[in-house]
C-alpha cells in the first residue's frame, strides 16, 4: 500500500517521459545456449531447433546466476510440455544459507501445447527483486520444450499506468456476485493486472484507501484552512468532494455491471441454442435446453456431473416432474445425461466408463454435444 500512495503522490509531481520497461530475454531457440546453466539430476537436456529439451527420469533443476543491471519484477516462461507436470520456479534463499531455494509451483497441461506462463513473483512472500540465482525443477518423468525465461522490471510511468488501468480492469460474474461485488482493485505491473481477479478474494490492494486518503487529505487541508475561508465555506467544498467522488465511484461500478450484461447478451442471448454459454455454467444451460425434451418423457433419469449440489438441482427445475437421479442411486432409469466429465467413454461393448472403471452397461449413446457431455439410453 506504500508503494501504491507514493506512485499516487509522485504522479502529480514528476513530468511524464517516456522509458520502456526493462526486460532481459534469453532464447533457446534454434539451438541457442544464451545463459550458463548449472543442472542438478536431469537425465538429458540437449538444445533443439524448438528449444532447449528435458527429458528426466529423477528429481532435478537447473540454476542460472543473475547478471542483469535491473530488479525482477515479473517472470515469463515460455515452454511446451509433452506431458502433464508440476513446474517449479526457483530463486535463492539468500537468509538461510547458499543452495536454499524458495519456490513457486505452477502446472503445466499437455493438451495446452505451447504456452506462457507468467509469475507475479512480486506476490510471493519472501521475494527479493535483486535475487542472485534463479531457476526451475522438474519432477522425474517430466518431458518439456523450454523456449525463451523473461524476467522484468517497470519504471515509476509503466507502474503508474497500470495502476489507472487496473482500476479499471472489471471482475466476472460469480456466483457470489448476487450479494456482493470485490470492487476496484490497483495493482503496478501488467502481470498483476492481468492475475488479480483470477482468486479469491483478489491479489491485489483495494482501491478504496484511495479514496479514504483523498477524504481524509481534504478534511485535513480543509481544517487548517477553515479560519481564512470559513467553516461554511470548507464544508461546502468537502461535500462537494464527496459527491464527485461518489458520481466517479458509481460510474466505475456502474460500468463493471453493464460489462456483465454485454457479456451474457452476447454469449447467450445472441446466440444460437448450441451454442450458448452462460457465465461460470459455460455450455450447462446449452445442453439442458437440447436434452430436456427426451429427459422430460420420463419419471427419472440418470444424471452424471460435476458439482452436483448445483447443477442437479437446476436440472430438477427444468425438467419437473421428471427428476435427476444421481448414479449411486440408480434403480431402473432407462435413460441418463452426462455433463463436463472428460473421463466418461461410452466402450465398444456398451459399457459407460467413468475413471477408467465400468459404471454401467447396456448403454447407448443418444446425442453428443461436445468431448464431455452426452445424453445416453440404458438397455
């Protein structure tokens, strides 16, 4: 919060040049080797037209000495994983003694093909901008491309403009936003910005100290001031304050809301029924609407899915009388729907497979509607 008001405080007095954000890139590409590494226990790494390549049979990292003339702020990744693996980012534990490290882990999917993964390490307690020695591990069986490690820095301008933008960087509809919104939020770099509503609550500082400095800065010009300009006078100006304060606060609310609806008119409401998603419930509502009608023929039918406290339950609204039955609970229900599960397979043999096991037999597929989901009848 200290760092925030002083970038507030310094943004009226300093004159705005421009500076670019300082950043030094190593690429693997190509067979490029551009930093030394010092590697600990991996079976073989060899450089590649499509970077330098890992393959580990054990527990292992690589360390690479800083030599950088600026802190580091953020860290970019760039890497294509051949399979799924726990990635862990390593900096050095300059407290406690030489080759101590904490770490941050992040996973990395397969699936995902090439990606960029990037670290607010400016989050992480125990941080130390000018760090000595950074690195990675990987765990035995990892196989992974690494392409080009960014680390970065912003300058007094960039933190200052990402921190006008960030308050006005909108949250998504959550389940929870019927009693409740988190309200702006500031952060100082692109990275932060990008990450702070992706938990909660979110990882970033509350505007709203903002304000309250601003209020309680008037209030104490506005006391010094009262014998030369009159009490009515200074408690004019502070209500007036208050009110721009207050129109300017509602506006960015106001439009994190409408932000809201634009997303919901034109990823459902404009949308064919197939293809519609709605907020956290993606495709669920889509696929419902396409299966109600067979469900609806019958007194009970088979539900499988995630999160079946909320999802079940609106499949009972929708298809009263006809009712979602859970699988566990199974009794002669000759139809089913299953939704979001990516390990459900329908076998060669009629057989629904659900982890891998058997979880019902005699079974046809009726409709797909995507890799996961699937309305099904039991013979």
């Amino acid at each position: 919060m200290l760092r925030t008001l002083t970038l507030l405080a310094l943004l009226w007095c300093v004159p705005l040049v421009a500076s670019a954000e300082q950043s030094t890139e190593w690429s693997f590409l190509n067979k490029q080797v551009p930093i030394q590494w010092d590697v600990r226990n991996w079976t073989m790494v060899e450089s590649a037209d499509i970077g330098v390549h890992i393959r580990t049979d054990v527990d292992g990292f690589f360390t690479h000495t800083l030599d950088i003339p600026h802190p580091v702020e953020g860290v970019r990744i760039t890497l294509t994983p051949r399979n799924t693996v726990e990635v862990i980012f390593l900096w050095e534990n300059a407290d406690v003694s030489d080759d101590t490290y904490l770490q941050i882990p992040f996973m990395v999917y397969a699936e995902d093909g090439q990606q960029t993964i990037e670290l607010n390490v400016m989050d992480f307690p125990g941080w130390n901008p000018r760090t000595k020695v950074i690195g990675l591990a990987l765990p035995a069986g990892s196989e992974i491309s690494i392409q080009k490690i960014e680390v970065l820095s912003w300058n007094f301008i960039e933190e200052a403009t990402e921190l006008f933008r960030s308050f006005w960087e909108f949250d998504t509809m959550q389940q929870f936003s019927i009693n409740f919104l988190w309200g702006p939020h500031v952060a100082t770099s692109s990275i932060a910005r990008a990450q702070m509503f992706m938990s909660n609550p979110p990882r970033a500082e509350s505007a709203n100290f903002i304000f309250y400095s601003v209020l309680l800065l008037a209030i104490t010009v506005l006391f010094l001031a009262t014998r030369r300009i009159g009490r009515e006078r200074a408690i004019t100006i502070f209500l007036c304050l208050c009110s721009v304060l207050w129109i300017f606060y509602d506006v960015r609310m106001g439009s994190e809301i409408l932000t809201y609806t634009a997303s919901d008119w034109n990823a459902y409401v404009l949308r064919d029924t197939p293809d519609r998603m709605f907020r956290g419930f993606q495709d669920f509502y889509a696929i419902a609407e396409q299966s109600e009608a067979k469900l609806e023929e019958h007194d009970r039918y088979l539900f499988i899915g995630p999160n079946p406290a909320i999802f079940r339950s609106i499949m009972r609204y929708m298809t009263y009388p006809s009712a979602p039955i859970p699988l566990e609970y199974k009794q002669n229900e000759s139809i089913g729907i299953v939704f979001a599960r990516e390990d459900a397979v329908i076998s060669e043999n009629g057989e629904l497979m659900l982890n891998g096991e058997v979880a019902l037999t005699g079974v046809r597929e009726l409709q797909r509607f995507d890799d996961r989901s699937f309305l099904f009848e039991i013979q």
